[in-house]
C-alpha cells in the first residue's frame, strides 16, 4: 500500500474533506515538496496512496496541514493568530515493504496523530 493520511475533524466529528495538504521528502534539514492535494470527502488522500509499495523509498518525510484555513472554510472563527496554522508531521520510513498510514486528528486547539493500518 506505501504512504497515505487520513484527517478527521474532532470539533465536528467528521472528516476533514477539502483541507489542503503538502507532502515533502527530507533529508538534512532540507524539505523538498513532493505534492499537493486536497482531501477527499472522507478525508483521505485522493486518487490511491500518496507512495506505492514500488514507488516508496526509505526516508524521512513531512506532511503539512493546513488546518487554520480548513476551519475558517467551516465558518470556524479563529483568533488571530490561530493557536494552530498549518500542522507539520514529520516521520521516517523504515521498511519499504510495509504500509505507513499517517492518520490526523485535529481541532482547532489540538491535534494527535499515530501509525496507522
């Protein structure tokens, strides 16, 4: 399966559809971006995994998040600043031939993640 995420909305209780999302590769300090996308209506990764088994490589790697302007989209009046912008994960890969999911699960004042199934 590779590489994938999943967002759920805690405040809402519902998946974090349309919440923009960046995928960098890492190495030294240095985030180079992979891609862009945004989540689908049950706030996952469109179109498959982010990585395929084939296409996956050992590493480091960061998501970002951009969970400010997903809740002011849901009408959501944040301070400003808001205590929580955009939400950076950053995780290493290990095994190739393993599947690494990257669940979120965010509020406007919190935020857990977790290696999922």
């Amino acid at each position: 399966m590779g590489l994938s995420t999943h967002v759920l909305d805690t405040m809402h209780g519902t998946p974090a559809a349309g919440m923009a999302v960046e995928l960098h590769a890492t190495a030294g300090g240095t985030a180079t971006l992979v891609k862009r996308f945004v989540l689908n209506a049950d706030g996952r990764n469109p179109d498959g995994p982010l990585f395929d088994n084939a296409s996956l490589k050992k590493g480091t790697y960061r998501l970002v998040f951009d969970v400010a302007a997903y809740f002011r989209a849901r009408g959501v009046e944040l301070p400003d600043p808001p205590f929580l912008d955009r939400v950076t994960l950053d995780f290493g890969v290990a095994n190739v031939e393993q599947h690494y999911h990257v669940p979120l699960l965010v509020s406007p004042w919190s935020y857990s993640t977790y290696r999922g199934s």
